[in-house]
C-alpha cells in the first residue's frame, strides 16, 4: 500500500534493548530469524512493522499469537528472578522466595495486566426497541489498576452514567463492570483510564450523553513516598448532553453513592 512503511523500515528503527542502539533491519527479513527471537521482541517486531504504539495502557492483543503469552511470562520469570538478585534475596535457600519470580510473572500477565494481552471481552449487544431516553447509572463498579509510574496498586470504584437515544446499543449490566476492569487492568494514570473507558463506551453505546466518575485509592501515595493513606483521587470525564445539561450534570452527580463502609 503506497505510503505505508514496510516491516523491514521499521524494524530499522528497533533497539537492542541493553545497548540502546539499532538493531540492523536485516536480523528481521526472514521468518526463521524472526521465531529465533525472545517472544516479546517478536511482539514488538509486529507493532512497530504496523505502527502501532504500545505504551503502558495499550491493548496489544492483536499483536500477540497463539503460545506466546506462556513465552512471555517465561520470559518476565526470568527477568524477575535477576532482579530478586539483584536485590541480594538468596531465592535458593529462601522457601518463602524459590518460586517468587514464577508468581510474579504469571501475576502481571495473567492477571493485573491482563487488559493489555487479552482481546475484549465478548458484549452482546441488544438495539433499544422501547426507544428509552431516560438517565441511567451503573455503579459503583469495583475496579483495580496499577500506576505505571511506580508499578503500584491503584483500588477504586466507578459510577457510569447513560442517556440513551433510539439508535443507541443497549448492554447488560455486567458487561459494564467487564469492560471497565478490561480497561482497567494495565498499568495506567487515573486520567488516562477513565477516558479510555469513556472512548469504549461511547463507541459500543453511541449514547447522547456519557458521564464517568471514578474514585480511587493509590498505594504510589500510601506506601511509599509521602504515605498518606487518607487522601484518594476523584476524577470524570463528561460528554454529549452531560457536558451540555447542567442540570443533567447535577442529576447523575447528586445520585451517586460514594459512602465508603
């Protein structure tokens, strides 16, 4: 396709990942050279050939073939177990660390990352027959995330609010709660994920009003440096008729129930 670049000009522009330096274009030519590499470098092959980027809170699941998470996960225990030494942890005699790297990778793969590696979740969607055009509010969806700054937990809850039109898709109820831990299992910015899972709402739902509100806790505060373990972070993203509608605005806001137990 004219203009497009070709996987060999952009694997001009890969990087060996100890020396920072670029790697020859030629090491990619063939697929044999290719199935030779560490699976997260044939991952990363795949996406820079298709410009695509892939930071912290991307999806890459299109990118990954089959068998290759359970190559990556080998290769982050591998990884994870030169940083247990590296923090002069003596896993060989220690019981309680032998399998610590193996947990760890399987961890950030399997489960808190998950929303990187993993398709979508299947949403059946259903057309709104009975054409309702009435608010609606789904939450407080639990939701768990980790800050991409400092790799630490980030707990919280999210209220979402719909304002239907006749054109609009209808979802069921749990489908909002597997679309927003999908979005929100990567590491991530509070900001950054609650527009993320806006964008995938609106384009499934194709609303006339679209209202997110997340409240969290983040451990990068109570754990470590200033270790307040009071503070928490609010945040929302208002589109269509919310962003609009001041009393529609009001409406959603006054109807969230935001008491901790």
């Amino acid at each position: 396709m004219a203009g497009r670049a070709t996987p060999d000009a952009w694997a001009s522009r890969l990087f060996d990942m100890a020396t920072l330096k670029p790697v020859p274009s030629r090491l990619f030519r063939s697929d044999e050279e290719l199935a030779a590499l560490p699976a997260s470098e044939r991952i990363r092959y795949r996406l820079v050939s298709a410009g695509r980027r892939h930071h912290a809170n991307d999806n890459i699941a299109a990118f990954v073939r089959e068998g290759e998470l359970d190559e990556l996960k080998a290769e982050v225990q591998a990884k994870m177990q030169e940083v247990l030494r590296s923090l002069v942890i003596d896993t060989e005699s220690d019981h309680n660390t032998q399998e610590t790297a193996k947990r760890v990778a399987k961890m950030y793969v399997d489960e808190v990352f998950r929303g990187r590696y993993q398709p979508m979740p299947a949403v059946t969607e259903f057309p709104n027959v009975e054409r309702l055009n009435e608010l609606m509010i789904v939450g407080p969806i639990t939701v768990r995330s980790a800050c991409s700054h400092h790799i630490c937990p980030i707990f919280g809850k999210v209220w979402i609010g719909i304002l239907p039109n006749e054109h609009s898709n209808l979802i069921g109820l749990s489908k909002y709660a597997r679309i927003a831990d999908w979005v929100m299992s990567r590491p991530q910015i509070q900001e950054e994920a609650v527009t993320m899972l806006a964008n995938e709402l609106q384009e499934r739902v194709r609303p006339d009003g679209l209202a997110i509100v997340m409240e969290a806790d983040h451990f990068c505060m109570h754990w470590r440096g200033v270790k307040d373990a009071e503070s928490a972070m609010v945040n929302s993203v208002m589109r269509g008729a919310f962003l609009k509608d001041a009393n529609l605005r009001r409406e959603f806001l006054s109807l969230l129930s935001r008491k901790k137990p």
